[in-house]
C-alpha cells in the first residue's frame, strides 16, 4: 500500500467536503476550487501505480483539470435554473451568467492544447499522437466554443457529449501512442 496515494486520497475528500460544497452556496468560484479536487484521481492511482508523483502524472492533472470546466459548463447551463432553485451558484445570477460560462468553458478547452501537446515536445510520444491530440483537442474546443457563442441547451448537451468522448480518447493516446 502506498501512503502517499491513501494522503491524496483524503485530501480530495476534505477539499470536496470542506471547500467545494459549502463554496456552491456563496460562489461561482467553486467551481475552481472543486476543479482542484476533483483532478485529484489520477494523481491517487499514478502514484498508487507507481509510488511518486513526476512530471507525467502533473500532466494528466492538467488535462482533468482543465477538461473539468466545460464539462462542468455544459451541465450548469443545462441546468441553471435547478441549481438557482436549489441555491447553488454554480452561475451568477442575471446576465453576467452567459459571459462567465463562456469564459470557463473555452479558455480552459484552449490550454488543453499545449497541456496535451507538452508530453510529445522530449519525443516521449509519437507523432500519431501528437496528431490525434490535436485533432481530438480541435473538436472538443470547437464544441466548447459552440456553447460559448450559442449559449443554448442544445450546444451545452453537445459539449457534454463531447466531453464524455474526449477524456478517454486522450488518456487511450496517451497509452497507445509512446515515441
């Protein structure tokens, strides 16, 4: 068992629990701090799987938490209005909404790309992924402008999906694709 993994482990749990759900109620700004928290999971399994924390395993931090804000983007104006109801201010309220949400979903979509592409500059990585990445990349940040500019249902659900699709695309690059 490897301790530093079980110390991750918690400190997700206490910035989850201390943090990010009592900030839902008082800010926007949680969802920064929960971003934090909630890339945690692959540095608890790198460091489970290898016993240290290096540079690659900082770099796959990068990309959960940058990935976090449009996912999450997508999810809140999707559902603005239940989480108003409910109290939490996962958006702020009027018309600022719309500039935040789109501020939070396409400039973390746009760091995504040299986060994903700092793996390939020592030639760790092949040339197939340094492509697949920046296709992969292109689309989600193409999908994540598109909830930007269109602020509707219909393009946040879009970017979800995409969302859902990209993490594991680029994860499974980042395994099959070694220099």
């Amino acid at each position: 068992m490897r301790p530093a993994a079980s110390l991750l482990a918690l400190a997700t749990l206490a910035g989850y629990l201390l943090l990010y759900t009592p900030l839902k109620r008082r800010t926007p700004m949680c969802t920064l701090v929960g971003a934090f928290p909630g890339a945690m999971p692959v540095l608890i399994g790198y460091t489970a799987a290898m016993g240290k924390l290096d540079t690659q395993a900082w770099l796959l931090y990068a990309v959960l938490f940058l990935w976090q804000f449009p996912h999450f983007m997508a999810i809140a104006w999707m559902y603005r209005e239940d989480y108003a109801r409910a109290g939490y201010l996962v958006l702020p309220p009027g018309e600022s909404s719309g500039r935040f949400m789109s501020w939070q979903t396409v400039v973390p979509a746009l760091a995504l790309f040299p986060v994903t592409l700092s793996p390939a500059l020592p030639g760790r990585l092949s040339f197939t992924y340094t492509v697949g990445s920046l296709l992969v990349t292109g689309i989600f940040v193409y999908f994540a402008t598109q909830l930007a500019t269109r602020r509707s249902r219909s393009s946040a659900r879009r970017l979800l999906l995409a969302s859902i699709i990209y993490l594991p695309l680029m994860f499974l690059l980042v395994v099959l694709c070694r220099g």
